[in-house]
C-alpha cells in the first residue's frame, strides 16, 4: 500500500474577506475535503492553515481561490508550504484584536432564497418577520457605524439577541454563524404605520397595503432610506404623487412582486432576469410592455420602464399583500437627498404621504437605489448605489491617501487607499444646499469607517463648480483633471487598463470645461491615464444664455438654424419650433438672435449633449427641460434603428473638427417635406454613429491606436451606444465600454484618482 505524504500550508489572503461568512466557508471547505488545521483574522488578513494529503490540500487551495463567497475581493494570496505537524480537526480562532490594515465594510444585500422561504412558511419563528437575514444576506453598509464588522458597531447594537437567535449565532453549522445583524420577532426591529398622528402596530402592514390600495401615497422607510410608494396601477394615485412631488415628467420606478409580474410589465431577456434577482437587485430600465395596465403618468413619453424586485422582508411582504407593482420613488423633496431618519422624513415627506411605515432600526448610511440598463448583454450603470457601494475598483498604481471630489452633476466621490478606489454612494446634485452638506457628511463618514486620511485632493477644473471649492478649501496639495479626460480614465481603469495603454477616448455629455475656457462634450481625445491630446471635438455653437440654454434646448436649435442659415423654418406655418417660439414671443426671440450674433451670454459649447437637446427641440418633441437631460431621453424613446442618415463634414487637421451643420440643414429639409419626427430622430442618431465612426478611422490612421473607450453622460443612450459599439466593432475597434460605474458624472471621481495617481508617479 503506497503511502500518502501529507502536507501543511499556510494561506494568507488580504482584500475583502470579513463578514460575509468567509471564515465558515473555510471550514467547511474544510470539512469537506477532511483536512484539519484552522483560521483566524489577523492584522495582516485572514490566515488559513491546513494539514492533510497533498491532493487534497492542494484542491483546497484551488477551490478556495476558485470560488470564494459572492462578495469577496482578494487583493492578495500568499501560499507558504511547510511540513506537517500533525494536525487534528479544524477550528476557528478567535480574532487578534486591533485594527487591520485591509477591511473592507459590503454592500447591503437583497434578501437570500432561504430567508424569503423561511419568512414566506407559517410555522417558521420568522414567519412574516420583515427583518429576517442571514450570512448570506441583510442590511450592511447602511447599519455599519465603523469596523471592524460587529453587532456592537452597527444600527442592531440596540436590540440584545433573544436565546434563540444566540444559538444561531454561536453555531457554525447555521446559516446565521456570525450573521450580525440577526434578528427575530422576539428581540429584533419591529414595524408600525403612521396615520393622521395614530400609531398601528400589530396589523400595520395590512393597514399599509389597505392605504394604498386605496389610492393613498405612502412613506416607507427600507434598507437606506425612505421611499415614496402608490399603487402603479392607479393613475389619480400617481398623478396625486407627480404633483404632490413637483415632478411632473421624470419617470418614477417600479417594484414587482416577482419576476412574472415584471414579465407582464417588461421585455426581459435571460441576462435581465438575472441582474434583477442578483444579489444587488438593481433598478433595470427595461423596455415596457403593456400586458399589466400601467397607471400612464408612471414614466409618461419613455418606451423604457425602471423596475426592481423586493430586496428585503419588507418590501416582500408588502408587495405580496399588495399584488399589484407599486411605485417605489426616492422619498425625497425633488433634487434633495434621501431622507434617513423619522424627524428628516417627517419634515421633508409631509403634505406629500399620507402615511408612513416606520421600523425602528435607524439608517446609519443613506443609499439610493442602483439604477442599471443591459446593452447588447452588458450592463451599464446609470446610478452605482445600494448593492455596490462601498465595494472598492482597482486601481493600476498605489500611493498616498487621496481623495477625488468628482463633479457637481450626480457626484460621487473617491477614497483611496493603496491600489482600491472606493466610490461613494450616488450624492446629486451639489448645486442644491442640502444635498451639498449631505456630500460633506457622506465624507465624514466613510473616511472614517475606511481610515482613509487625504493627503491629496483631485478636483474638476471647472472653476466654479462647488466640488472644485470645497477641495481648493482643504489645504491639502491638490491636482486638477480635466473633466473628459477623467471620463476617459475611468471607462480605462474599470476595463482593467494597464498603466501604459492608450486609447481613443470618445467622450460625449453635456458640459464639462475645456482647456480653452469653452464649454466641451464632443470630444475625441487620445488618452492615457497621465495625460490626453484633443484629437477632434464637435463644431462650436452659442449657448444662447448661457445656463438657460439647458433648461431652454430651443434656444440651441435657434443657434443651429442661425450657423447653419436655415433660419427660413422659422417662417413656416404648421411645424411645431414655430408655433412655439411664436408663442414666446417674436421680439424676445430677436433680442435673443441680436445676443448671440454679439456674443453676450453666449458661450460657445462642443456639447454632443446639446446637440440632441437642440435636435429634441427642432422636431418640437421636447421644447424645455423639467429634470435633466429630458429633451434627448425623448428624443431617444421615438428613435429606433435605421440605416439611412444624413452628410456631415469633418475638416481640419488637429484638432478635426465634427461639423453637424450638414446635419441640421439635412433635418430641416425632412422637416419642410413634412417627415414624421420619429423618422427623422431615428435618422439623426445613425447620423452620430456614422459620424463618429468616419473621424475615429481617420484617427486610427494618424495614430495606429485601435482601442476605443466610449463615456460620458450620452452614452446613457441604449440606442447610440448599442449602434455606435456594433459599428466600431464592424470597423475593427475594440471597443470599450462602462460597466461598473456610471458613463455619466457619477464615474468622474473614479477617473479623477486614477489621473492623480498617474501624475504622482510619472
Ligand atoms: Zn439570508
Ligand atoms: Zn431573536
Ligand atoms: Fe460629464
């Protein structure tokens, strides 16, 4: 009999790897594969030492590597192989106190399988609790009030575990072994309703489901904020909520009870289902379908429909009382943050709930809902939050503690520490007062909890922008980026770039500032993580008014059909930019035509976003904008695909100019002939896709670079992006795109870091 040689290693990971059950999982990998030794964290990590026949504890090493938890990050593996002591069993050693150098805080997680199960059977100790979690699932970032990870450090400190959920924590065979914020009717959170200063607690949320079945908008309070909840069926209810709200366009989202009710509302493919039951259970923007009739105001003049499943106890017990989708829209004040705590809510949500369902475990971190969409099988952030924040990227060089203050549109910023970039969660707008104090607390908060002290500041160039003043105001050493270089940067560093690549970045939003002073977001630069080379960028217009043009994309047609001497439209009877300007008024439209040809107000923009507007408002489909980016989200819901388009002009050497003028006076003809204005709008974004994709080949030429990275706010568009990345791949371009974090300003922190870091090294 040949004799097996028997082996001891010793496994140090670091990364990510507390408290999501790692240690559990190390024994019974263990067990399993009937090796002994133990684990324990250490101020270096976690160490695993196993002893048993070399097969094995090789198949351990690779198993470990292979498939570890769902959440985990490895940063680092060290193997050491020694010879065997004689080890027996397996055991789990208790942690070394003091603080380690790598611990990461998770996401919150949607509810596992076994907990709805468990929840959802009569009988069960949990059955119809709404706090039911485990190892597997729960409430996490939004109830951790510092590390390392532990009952006492988080929102559940205040609830003393009953003998019953004692013995699931002490026991390593339970699916709730160290599972800290366990929780049971006996000795958990619990919930009531709020009604016109009553208080119901034992049937509060029958009651609940009662009120709004009734038609009655309701303030929930969930994982990481509140929400603003009415039937979806019911359009005086949602029509009640638009006004109540002052929202009266920007579509609201939609929770189902389960994936068949989101088949009645949506198309879904494979992928889609998978992202919406995943374990971050984002919003998906799905195209609708009318099988279920959806209250119409849901999202008025949008072919797409945001919809999400329940993702903890609550919401789905709610919504299987309920049975009908309900709209789950941030509960908030329009533009203002989330609010966290019952005074904030009460304050901010009265005169527009009705009611409100209240549980007493208190929010530590506020977090919106994530909000994705899947394009040619990929998905594309739109807003990173719940279920991934506070996950850290990986960036291709360390250094210094460094913080990136981001943009002011949708801000989000980044803390590094070493080679990880940790993202904050969805901000807003920081032109809004109070949601710019809720930047500076979110700051507070998370450098605290990831020990992460700045010792440098990046910042937007754009002088005036909130974010570049508060990070001039920290004293620290401080690095400017320009803003569509760091659009770039950060679709480079989240495809895993490595530090020397270069690529042609197509950056297209709506404002970011230029070099020159002037206003750019139709750029093509050549880029690396150091520095760029403007390559080519959109023909310069007048915003007529500056920052009123945004809201008023007319006044950009007004300047098109001016460069492009096409202002005869105007004088046309029966198109709908005419009529429209007649009733603004002709001679304020003059004063406005006389402003622009001096150039007072006027600054000039290579805005790719500003050419949709001002298309969007050519063909009367969106004249002025109620929330951002509304004119080119309508213009993109009546286009579809389509082969013909219309001539452009692309002249001068460096940089190449993308002359649209072509364009326009392509679009005013159709429109003279009397073309259906979805004709014409599917028209124009092959026009955009044609355009781009005759400049990068002129491009690829000058330069020999055949990577492509596409960001920025308009690639938001599942239209131009799907058409623009299956041209460029039939052009021979590979083709980058963003996944993980926004393309629009929500990804400009990200890019900000790596910029920085680039810089410091170079
Ligand atoms: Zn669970
Ligand atoms: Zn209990
Ligand atoms: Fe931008």
């Amino acid at each position: 009999m040949k004799l097996l040689k028997k082996q001891r290693a010793i496994i140090l990971l670091q990364g990510a790897v507390q408290g999501m059950g790692f240690r559990p999982f190390v024994h019974r990998l263990a067990s399993s594969l009937k090796v002994a030794g133990s684990v324990r964290n250490s101020v270096e990590g976690l160490i695993i030492e196993i002893e048993g026949e070399e097969e094995k504890v090789e198949e351990f090493i690779i198993r470990l590597l292979s498939s570890p938890p769902p959440f985990a990050l490895l940063e680092k593996v060290e193997v050491l192989r020694l010879p065997p002591l004689g080890y027996e069993g397996f055991q789990i050693q208790r942690s070394e106190e003091g603080r380690t150098g790598l611990l990461f805080p998770l996401p919150d997680i949607a509810t596992c399988r076994e907990c709805l199960q468990e929840t959802l059977t009569p009988g069960e100790r949990r059955y119809f609790y709404p706090f039911t979690n485990c190892t597997n699932c729960g409430p996490r970032f939004s109830i951790i009030r510092a590390l390392p990870y532990d009952r006492e450090r988080t929102s559940m400190r205040k609830f003393k575990m009953c003998p019953d959920c004692q013995r699931e924590y002490d026991d390593i065979r339970d699916r709730r072994y160290h599972a800290q914020p366990i929780a049971c009717p006996a000795c958990g959170p619990h919930i009531w309703l709020e009604v016109e200063g009553r208080r119901i607690y034992g049937d509060a949320l029958k009651e609940a489901v009662n009120l709004l079945l009734e038609g009655k908008i309701l303030a929930i309070k969930g994982l990481g904020g509140f929400h603003l909840a009415c039937n979806a069926l019911d359009e005086e209810a949602v029509r009640k909520l638009r006004e109540r709200k002052r929202r009266p366009f920007k579509p609201f989202a939609i929770m189902v009870r389960d994936l068949e009710m989101a088949h009645c509302l949506a198309e879904l493919s494979p992928r889609e289902e998978e992202l919406l039951s995943s374990p971050q259970a984002p919003i998906l923007l799905l195209p609708k379908k009318g099988d279920l009739p959806l209250a119409p105001s849901v999202a008025p003049n949008n072919k797409y429909l945001g919809i999400f499943l329940p993702y903890t106890p609550l919401h789905h017990l709610l919504m299987r009382e309920c049975d009908a989708p309900l709209v789950m829209t941030s509960g908030n004040r329009t533009d203002e943050p989330l609010s966290a705590s019952h005074r904030e809510a009460k304050e901010n949500l009265r005169g527009i709930a009705d009611a409100f369902l209240l549980h007493n475990r208190d929010i530590v971190a506020r977090c919106d809902d994530s909000v994705a969409r899947v394009v040619r099988g990929r998905m594309v952030m739109i807003r990173r939050a719940r279920g991934y924040v506070p996950l850290p990227l990986r960036l291709p060089y360390g250094g210094e503690d460094l913080l990136a203050c981001g943009a002011d549109l949708k801000n989000v910023f980044a803390l590094c520490k070493g080679n990880w970039a940790f993202l904050s969660q969805h901000i807003g707008d920081l032109e809004n007062a109070t949601t710019f104090s809720f930047y500076k607390k979110v700051l507070k908060h998370l450098s605290r909890l990831l020990n992460i002290k700045p010792k440098l500041v990046a910042y937007d160039l754009h002088p005036t922008y909130h974010s570049t003043r508060f990070a001039l105001s920290l004293g620290l050493p401080s690095i400017g980026v320009q803003h569509h270089h760091a659009h770039i940067a950060s679709c480079m560093v989240e495809n895993d770039l490595p530090r020397e690549e270069v690529v042609l970045g197509v950056a297209l939003d709506g404002t970011g500032y230029g070099l020159d002073g002037k206003i750019w977001g139709g750029e093509i630069l050549l880029t690396t993580y150091q520095g760029f080379t403007r390559l080519a960028h959109l023909r310069y217009i007048p915003l007529i008014g500056g920052e009123m043009a945004i809201k008023q994309p007319w006044r950009i047609a007004l300047a098109y059909l001016s460069l492009a001497e096409r202002e005869d439209l105007l004088e046309r009877e029966g198109l709908e930019l005419p009529a429209f300007l007649r009733r603004w008024g002709e001679e304020k439209v003059k004063v406005l035509r006389r402003m622009m040809e001096k150039g007072i107000n006027s600054p000039l923009a290579s805005s790719m976003g500003r050419l949709f507007d001002a298309v969007s408002a050519l063909l009367g489909v969106r004249f002025e904008a109620t929330y951002e980016g509304q004119p080119a989200v309508e213009l993109e819901n009546i286009s579809q695909e389509c082969e013909e388009h219309y001539p452009f002009q692309l002249e001068g050497e460096e940089p190449l100019i993308m002359d649209v003028l072509p364009l326009i006076r392509g679009i005013v003809d159709d429109l003279l002939e009397g073309r259906r204005k979805e004709e014409i709008a599917s028209k124009f974004h092959r026009s955009i896709v044609e355009m781009l994709a005759s400049a990068l080949c002129i491009l690829r030429k000058r330069t020999g670079v055949r990577l492509v990275a596409l960001s920025g706010g308009v690639f938001q568009n599942a239209l131009l992006l799907k058409m623009l990345w299956e041209r460029l791949e039939g052009e021979g371009f590979s083709v980058l795109i963003h996944g993980k974090v926004p393309p629009n300003d929500g990804g400009i922190a990200l890019g900000q870091a790596v910029i920085a870091r680039s810089r410091l090294e170079g």
